[in-house]
C-alpha cells in the first residue's frame, strides 16, 4: 500500500537538505559526548565503582540492539514522525500516537537538561577562577544558550545541522586527546581488569553493581536515533537514516568505553566512587587542571560545547515531532507553520523555546541547577526508555505482520534481547525495587515519575478525543508522515 505524504514542494520541510555527515552528528550531538563525559556516565560510578568500563559496554550493547531495530524500520519507513509512525505501523496507531505524545515531552526536556549543565558548569568554572563572580549566578548563560539554539532553528537545518557537526567535532577531539594524556599518565597502572567486576563497591559488588552502573549510562546514550525525525530532509533517508544511526551508536559508544577507562586507571579504580560530575578535582576538569594546567579550559569548552549541540539536536527532534503530528491535526495545526524561506518549522521551535526557558528557570531558580539537572533526566529516562522497549516490540510486529521476509534472528531476537536490556533502566527510572540495585527516589527527583504519568494520562485523553472527533488523525500517524514509494 503507498502511503501519501503532503506536498513539501512549497510549504513543508524542504528536501534533500542535509546528508550523512549531517544527520550523523545529529544523532552524535542528541548523545551530548562532551557532556554525557563529564557528567551522566560518572553518575553510575556509585554502583558500579572502578567497573564502571563494564558499565559502560552494557549499556553500549542494549543500545545497539534497539539502533539496530531502529534503523530497520527508518529504512522502511523515512518519517518525520519517526518514533511514533513505527510504533502506528508495527503494534497500533494508538500506541504510535503516545509514543509521538511522550517523544514530544523527551525532545522538550533535553534542551532544559544540558542548559542547566551549561549554567551551573560555567558559574562554577568562573567563580573558581575570579572569586567575585557568584557561583549561583548560572541562568544568563542558560538564557543565552537557549538563544544561540533558537536563531540557528529558525534559520532552517541546514544551519543547525552544520552547528552541530562543528560543536560535535570539537568536543570528541578534545576528550579523545585528554584520554590519551590520562592513559599515558597512568602507565603502569594501566589494567583491563577494570572490565572486570572487582572494583564494584562492597554494597553492590559483583555483575549488580555493574548493571547497576549501566542504568545511569544509558542516559549518556539516549539521542542515538536523533537522526530519525530528520527523514524528510535528508538525501536517500532509506539508507541514510540507517546508517547514521548504526554508526553514531558505534562510533560514539567506542568514545565512552575508550575514555571512561582513561579516567578510571588515571585516577585510581579503587577510588572511582568519590568521582564526581561537577568541576572539582575529582572531575573531568579538576583532572586535567591537575595534570595538564591550561588543558582544563578546552575540556571546558568541550562540555559548554556539547550542551549547545546538545540542545540544537533536542530542539531539532521535538520540533520535528511536533511539526509531523501539527500537520496530520493530531496536535494544534499552527504547529506545521513552516518558514516560507528557511523551511524551518518555525512554530514548533518557538513552542519548544518557550517551554525551555520555563523549565529551565522553572525548577533551576525553585531547587538548584544541579538538583533541576538530575530531576529533568529522570524525566528524560522514563519516557525515553519506554520508548526504545516500545521500538524493540515494533520491530517484531511489524515484520511480522509483512509476512515475507521475516528473519528471526533480526526481527525476533535482536529485538527481545533489546527489550530485556532496558526493562532495569526504566525500573529504576520510576523507582520501582525489583531489583536489588534499584533504589527508591526521595524527593524532589521522585517528583518527575508522577509528573510523567500525568503528562502521558494527558495523552491518553486527547487519544480519545481525537477518536471521537475524527479517527483518522489517529490513523494517519501511521500513515502521512511517509514518502511517496511503496
């Protein structure tokens, strides 16, 4: 069946825009390298210690079992949509359409995330160096990172994908040189029995202590399918989008693995779990301002680098979301506005824009930047990591449901190896103890699995409004967003 797409020839994304190289870091910076570094992969070294390398492959390996079912299906189904069109074709157009309500809530709470990483990273850096300056004066530099992300959206993509590869590029040189310097450092010290679980502390030791630690780095890998919504820009999307995705997984797991052992044997494996995300000297930049003097100002620039390129990418997947459901009616139709010049949703991005600065100062100024970091990415991980076990499942219905071709090695088992790796990251995400390394979250951060619940309860109503009002918004989610081929 060929399913019709609107015509974009004057009114909607503009085609052919971008390439590999493009939608390739797309999916790099949605990953954040730079700041993933310095501050999410570190978060797990409390469970799992000098292992934390361990950590780090587990997750890489449950990422690439979803990049893989996720590149199956963009490779049939180049969409805007991306997410919630497989989801409509491979289990149900309910579910696609919760799943788009929920990658919609995901692409609003990235640029918010790194933004306050970005403040709370630069007052701290400031203040150490001129005493003067306040360290809590951190949110005119998120201001002025949400600015730089609206102009270059606005400017179509183009813009912000060529900012993106520039940022990107920077910052993995950096902390791949840095890495280098530390794995010299550590010359005899060097060991690989730090993939190994010895190091794991005493009240998580063994393989839960690792598992453990590959729950918060998940987190670090969460954006591998940011090329996806960018389908209908992009040269050959049925190969491209594969692609890009495949190898930013790749590409950028080997990063964490390849640094997160630099600094583990640089600064000690039995000392990780004292290791910390912030500036201090048990830090990516306490590091290299101990070790390599002047060295800490590029890692710093590599981290502020990595949360604008982060947001840019955030900004790009929310805004295309919304602009595919805006042009189907699933959402308010002001939202497809495109730039009659640029081609850029324009009133995709400007909602998205309004929402960061809300949530960004919102929770930053009420509790603390760095206590609104952690509660945005518990609000990232539960719906983003359903998500990805919902992409798992679609792989295995929709090739099903073709018939022919089915292959039960890549549309079977790949897929529920998949869904198996990521059930203990959204276990511990919504503070549910089934498992021994899952603790409950204490307040304010057990805020945001209610605050999810009711955004997606929200989703679940408007569902069922627009199937009373007109099924068919429902139905075309599964169905608009794709190209004209067969």
């Amino acid at each position: 069946m060929a399913a019709t797409a609107p015509a974009t020839t004057g009114t909607g994304l503009r085609r052919d825009a971008i390439g590999l190289r493009e939608v390739l870091f797309q999916s790099i910076t949605d990953m954040a390298p730079g700041a993933a570094i310095a501050a999410s992969i570190p978060a797990g070294v409390a469970f799992a210690g000098g292992s934390l390398p361990l950590s780090v492959i587990f997750a890489l390996v449950a990422c690439l079992l979803c990049a893989w079912c996720i590149g199956l299906l963009a490779r049939e189904m180049p969409a805007a949509g991306s997410m919630a069109t497989y989801a409509a074709r491979g289990l149900h157009p309910a579910v696609g359409y919760l799943v788009a309500w929920a990658y919609v809530l995901v692409g609003l709470l990235i640029p918010p995330l790194v933004l306050l990483q970005l403040g709370f990273t630069t007052a701290a850096t400031i203040h150490s160096e001129w005493s003067s300056y306040p360290a809590n004066l951190w949110w005119p530099w998120s201001l002025l990172g949400a600015v730089i992300i609206l102009v270059a959206g606005f400017y179509g993509i183009r813009t912000s994908a060529r900012l993106g590869t520039i940022l990107g590029v920077f910052e993995i040189g950096v902390f791949l040189v840095l890495a280098v310097f530390l794995i010299k450092h550590a010359g005899s010290h060097n060991t690989l029995s730090v993939f190994g679980t010895k190091y794991t502390p005493s009240k998580y030791h063994g393989l839960s202590g690792v598992i453990g630690g590959s729950v918060y780095t998940i987190l670090a890998f969460g954006g591998f399918e940011g090329a996806a919504p960018l389908a209908e820009e992009t040269k050959n999307p049925r190969r491209t989008i594969r692609r890009a995705v495949m190898l930013a997984t790749l590409l950028i797991g080997a990063l964490y693995v390849f640094t997160t052992y630099a600094v583990d044997v640089a600064f000690g494996p039995n000392h990780m779990t004292s290791f910390t995300t912030g500036t201090g000297s048990a830090s990516w930049e306490g590091l290299a301002r101990s070790l390599y003097g002047i060295f800490w100002f590029f890692v710093f620039l590599a981290i502020v680098n990595s949360t604008i390129a982060n947001s840019n990418a955030g900004i790009n997947v929310s805004s295309r979301t919304v602009y595919a459901m805006g042009r189907i009616g699933a959402l308010p139709r002001f939202l497809a506005e495109v730039h009659p010049r640029h081609r850029s949703p324009v009133a995709a991005i400007v909602t998205a824009f309004v929402v960061t600065i809300a949530v960004t100062l919102g929770l930053g100024l009420h509790y603390t930047p760095t206590v609104a970091f952690a509660m945005v990415g518990v609000g990232i991980v539960l719906p983003l990591v359903a998500i990805y076990i919902l992409m798992n499942a679609a792989c295995i219905g929709y090739f099903a449901r073709r018939g022919a071709g089915f292959n039960w090695f890549s549309h079977l088992l790949i897929p529920l190896l998949g869904i198996a790796a990521f059930v203990p990251a959204w276990l511990t995400a919504a503070g549910i103890t089934v498992f021994s390394f899952v603790a409950p979250l204490s307040p304010p951060y057990s805020y945001m699995a209610p605050g999810v619940g009711g955004w997606m309860v929200l989703g679940l109503i408007v569902l069922i409004f627009l199937y009373i009002l007109d099924s068919r918004r429902v139905t075309e989610v599964g169905l608009v967003h794709l190209d004209d081929e067969p």
